[in-house]
C-alpha cells in the first residue's frame, strides 16, 4: 500500500466521516458510511480494511473514551494526522477473545503492557494501537499504545491469501509504559463493551465493504461475458453463464437490502442494530465468496491472472471477509440466539391472536 494512499482519503475528508464534525469528523450517518465502505471495497479491500480498522479505533474511543480522550485523539484520527491498528486477537487467541493474555501492570508512570498479538491490519504503518488486555486482578481493559514506545516490536506479515496491502504485522510488547490516561473505557469493560462497540461497527464496514466487492465482480462479469465470444457467440449468451449472472445478482441485491436495513438501524439507535449487522455481514460475506467464485469462473484463465482480470484478487480477499471482525461462526452464533427469542416471542403472539379470536 503506498503510504500516500491514507494522506489521500485523509485529504479527501473521508477518514472520519462518521465523526461528529464537533471533533473535525463530517458527521455522516451510518447508511453514508456503509457506502464510502462499499466504494473502498469495490476497489481495494486491503484498502477498505486499513480504513476499518482506523474506524475501528475512533469507535471505541467515540463510545467508551472521556471528553478528554474524545477532544485529544478524535481531530487528529479523523483527520488522519495520525493512523489506528486494532490490536485484540493473539497467537493463542483469536475468536475467544475473553482468553488473551497481554498484561497491563499497574506502575509509578502509568501502566506497563506486555504481550503478542498477531494479524493486526495495518500495524506495520499506524502510529497508534488500540491494544487490549487484562489487569492483574483478570479485569478486561483497552489502551492505546504509540507505535513509537520503547519495548514494542513489530514485524510485518507476509505470505497472506488476501489483504495482501493491509500491513498485517506481529507485535511484541515487552514492558511498554503508557500513562494511565491512555486506558480507554472501564476497568472491566475492555472486551464486551470497548472491543464489542468497536467489533460492531467494523462489521458494518466489512459487511458493506463485501457488497462494494460483489459489485466489482458482477460488474466485470457482465462486461467479459459481452465481449468474449466461444462457440460462435458472447459468453453472455450462453444459459449456464446466464445462471451464474443471476445468481450473482441476487446475492448481491439481496445482501444490499441487509446492509442498508442494518445501517438504517444504526443510524436510529434501534436495539436490533447489532443483530441485524452481524446478519449483514454473514450474508454478505458468504455470498461475495460465491459471487468471486463464479466472477472467476466467467472469467476463465483470465481470471485466474492478476494482469488480465481483478477477479482473482476479490477471489482470495473476500475469503477474509468471512474471518475477520468475529468469524462467520461468531455471527451465526450471534444471529441464532437473538433470532431463537425473536421466532419464539412471534409464535407466542401468534397463539395469543388466535387464542383470543377463537
Ligand atoms: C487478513 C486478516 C486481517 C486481520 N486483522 C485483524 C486486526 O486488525 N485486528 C485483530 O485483532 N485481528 C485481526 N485478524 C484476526 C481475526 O480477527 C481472527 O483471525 C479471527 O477472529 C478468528 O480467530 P482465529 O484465526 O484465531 O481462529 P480461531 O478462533 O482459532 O477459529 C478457527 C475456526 O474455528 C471456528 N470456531 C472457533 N470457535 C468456534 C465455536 N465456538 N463454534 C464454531 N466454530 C468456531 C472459527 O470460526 C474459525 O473458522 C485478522 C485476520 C486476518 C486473516
């Protein structure tokens, strides 16, 4: 990724849309939001993914951070001045995050945090980290952690599937000192509240930024079915290509329904914002892996080469999609123990109505 590209989106304003333009951010809403993702994604979802995780930082500290820590790091992350990594998953802890292991010790100058976390987006280029671990006592907390502390090492990860220009890097932290005003959040509350805040939002991103790429591949399936013609006429002629192309339609106008709702629901505050997030994400996700799949297809050799087609590289990149920001799993999980109550609480009702008419 060129490092003039976030100095870009940062001159353009778009590094703190959601932002209240109180802390120099635009104050867009969640549904706007949603489709600046959706552009990034339909062109880069490394680059998408740098955004989000940035995003990511600034939610957290939106939600969970004192008037203090919104008025001093707020400007400076939304105006890009300064970039974010969400640092929460560990070599030996990824989806339960309630296990990690980095240690904030209590210290005359603050805190001193140690510890590893791995497949962290943009951590060999951000200027701050949005570290989680555990105090002594087990009690989950949230700090941010300047890339430039003494004791902080960080390595670049190489060799990826996809998200190949996100600047994933290893970190070690070996007594790094931070002062006790950069905790971010309650003593207790650095995982289900702070991480969880932060989680949410980034699946919207993920979630509209998967749709964006369904796009891409839609859109460059269509145009190479027009033009390559096989056995006499364009591919686009032919009703298996055709069955392809319809499927891909579907899941993508299908999973743009879920987003915009999702956002919607975020955009009012409504309780069931969450849920239907983490919906939008799975479903999304999911079928921009099958959209990617058949785009290739179309595509041939073609799109199996980086020089002739982008299709191969949404192909590897969307299956990220359905690992980051809580795995699919996770959201399945989610989405089955909120929608149990909600089917149960209908067929209740249900019952009730014709109880009541008979
Ligand atoms: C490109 C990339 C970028 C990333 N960026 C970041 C980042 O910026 N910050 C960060 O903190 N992390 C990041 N991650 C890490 C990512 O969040 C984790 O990979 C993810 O949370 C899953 O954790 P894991 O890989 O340890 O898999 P595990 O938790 O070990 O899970 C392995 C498999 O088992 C499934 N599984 C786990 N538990 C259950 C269960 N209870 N029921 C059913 N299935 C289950 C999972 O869904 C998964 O399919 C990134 C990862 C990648 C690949």
């Amino acid at each position: 990724m060129p490092a003039a590209v976030p100095a870009v989106l940062a001159h353009a304003g778009l590094l703190g849309t959601f932002i209240s333009t109180e802390h120099a951010g635009r104050g867009w809403d969640a549904v706007s939001f949603g489709w600046l993702c959706a552009e990034l994604g339909q062109c880069s979802l490394s680059l998408l993914s740098i955004v989000t995780v940035h995003s990511m930082v600034m939610e957290a500290i939106r939600l969970s951070g004192t008037e203090q820590q919104r008025a001093e790091w707020l400007p400076v992350l939304a105006q890009g001045k300064k970039m974010g990594a969400f640092a929460l998953t560990e070599p030996d802890f990824g989806s339960d995050a309630t296990g990690i292991q980095t240690s904030l010790v209590e210290c005359a100058e603050g805190y001193r945090v140690s510890g590893r976390k791995k497949w962290i987006s943009y951590a060999a280029r951000a200027d701050v980290l949005l570290v989680f671990g555990k105090l002594e006592d087990g009690s989950a907390v949230a700090c941010l952690l300047p890339t430039d502390a003494p004791g902080l090492r960080i390595t670049p990860m190489k060799g990826l599937l996809g998200f190949r220009a996100a600047m994933l890097a290893e970190i070690e932290m070996n007594d790094c000192v931070i002062p006790a005003a950069n905790l971010i959040g309650r003593k207790g509350a650095g995982i289900n509240y702070v991480a969880a805040g932060a989680l949410d939002l980034g699946r919207l991103a993920i979630a509209f930024g998967s749709l964006g790429a369904m796009e891409a591949c839609v859109t460059d399936s269509v145009t190479y079915a027009r033009q390559r013609k096989q056995f006499g006429q364009s591919l686009s002629k032919h009703q298996l290509i055709q069955q392809m192309l319809a499927d891909m339609i579907t899941s993508y106008k299908a999973a743009e329904r879920l987003c915009v709702y999702a956002a919607e629901l975020r955009t009012v505050g409504d309780p069931m914002a969450a849920v239907e997030t983490a919906t939008a994400k799975y479903f999304a996700s999911t079928h921009a892996v099958t959209v990617a799949n058949h785009a290739v297809q179309i595509h041939g050799a073609a799109g199996c080469s980086a020089a002739e087609s982008r299709t191969e590289r949404f192909y590897r990149d969307l299956k990220i999609t359905e690992l980051i920001e809580g795995s699919n799993q996770m959201q399945q999980i989610m989405i089955a123990q909120n929608g149990m109550g909600e089917f149960v609480q209908s067929a209740l009702r249900r019952k009730r109505l014709l109880t009541d008419n008979s």
